[in-house]
C-alpha cells in the first residue's frame, strides 16, 4: 500500500470521527420514555427521570444534548431561559388509574376512591407532570378531596408510581397509559373519562450550551419524528400530533 493511499486514508478516518461522536448525544428524558427511547435508538446515553427534575439539571449545566420533557412547561422554560432550541411536541399521553393485579382493595372506579375504606395512593409530586396532570383530572372531576381522604405518597416519576402499585406497596396510583403498557400483567389499567383528561404533550428542544452535540441531538430527534419513530411511540401507548 503506498502512502499517498495510507494518507488518504487516515484523512478520511480523521474526518469520520466527529460523525461517529455526534452519533451519541447525551438525551435527558422523561421516566415515561424509558422504554421507548431505546427502542428508537440505542446509541445515546439516557438520563430518564422526573421532567422537573432534568429540566433543574440542565439549568445548573449539566451535559445534556436534548432534553425531551412529558410536558410543555419544562422545555418552554429552558426555551425562554434561551436554554434550548425552540421546542417540538413529538408525542401526547393519557392519564390512567393503575392497581395492582390482584387488586387487593377491588377497585374497579376512581369513583371507588370517594367511598369506603381509606387506602394507599401513589401519586406525582405537584411539580413533577404526572403530579400536575393527575390534580388537574381530579380537579375537573371534583374529586381533590381523595387526597386527603387516602394515605399519599408522594412520588418523584412514574417510574416510581407504577413500581409500587406493581409490588403493592400501593393499593392504586396515577399514571400514563404507557407506564401501564410497561408494567405489562403486573397491574391492572382503569380508564379514567376521556372529557377529564387534560392535554399531555411531550416537548423535545436541543440544548443550548458549551460543547453540546447539536448533529447528534437533532439527528435523534428526527428519528424519533420519524415513520419508525412514530410507531414505536405508538406501540407503547403514545399518542402521536399531527404532522
């Protein structure tokens, strides 16, 4: 081999390898997005915890490349904050009552909640989307008064709730009809009335900071907006907007 071609070569080596890096971002994501992210793409290093809680990272620096919340509050507020890229709504959601399998305390209504026994709730912090969306059901509902009625546990992410409805440690909790999806037989899905449900927007914005992958974050996110993306978000129980 001689060495104009050895050059050549190493040449295009050289220039291949910030493809390769920007083929990695750093994605901060909602805990609801666990299982679907990865299944989009597995090459980025995920970050999967409470919105309010990532949205917090990110202001104080951390190394987040694109930051994809389970609401439009969060990313609007990096957005403003001149954090972020403009953000995209690239999935919605619907808010559900999970039990466990073998529903111990035979609810089968959230109406069930209002009367009898007092009983062990899951439920989002007020600040966490889960949290925020779940008081707005309840309030449209007229149903406030069951939190103060049950024993509450306050939880971080819906990661958290589902795990303790799936163990027990909960008689019922409020969730996405995703994290139900995820849970799989583990816990039981009550719907709760469609005309209740506030609007559960997912908000993804590249980040704004020194040395982000701005090729490697947009590159994901096209992929989860893409054909293939859509239909993955739509096999774990996500809504898709229009495009």
């Amino acid at each position: 081999m001689n060495r104009t071609l050895l050059s050549t070569l190493a040449i295009a080596a050289s220039l291949a390898a910030p493809a390769a890096a920007q083929a990695a971002p750093t994605v901060y994501a909602a805990a609801s997005l666990r299982e679907a992210f990865p299944e989009i793409d597995s090459a980025p290093r995920f970050n999967f915890a409470g919105s309010n809680q990532l949205q917090t990272q990110i202001e104080r620096g951390a190394p987040a490349d694109l930051f994809a919340s389970a609401s439009s509050t969060e990313a609007q507020a990096l957005f403003r904050a001149n954090r972020c890229e403009r953000p995209v709504t690239f999935a919605t959601n619907t808010v559900v009552m999970l039990v466990p399998a073998a529903n111990p305390a035979k609810l089968d209504s959230i109406y069930d909640l209002k009367r009898g026994p007092q009983r062990r709730l899951a439920v989002g912090t007020a600040g966490v989307p889960i949290g925020a969306y779940t008081r707005k059901l309840l309030a449209r509902m007229r149903l406030t008064s069951i939190l103060s009625k049950h024993i509450v546990s306050s939880e971080p992410n819906v990661t958290s709730i589902t795990s303790k409805v799936a163990l027990g440690s909960a008689d019922a909790g409020f969730a996405y009809l995703t994290d139900a999806r995820a849970a799989g037989n583990r816990v039981k899905v009550i719907r709760l009335p469609k005309w209740a449900q506030p609007p559960v927007r997912y908000q993804a914005c590249v980040v704004k900071r020194s040395g982000v992958d701005t090729g490697g974050a947009n590159a994901f996110l096209n992929k989860v907006r893409s054909s293939t993306g859509r239909r993955i978000l739509a096999k774990w129980g996500f809504g898709l907007p229009p495009r």
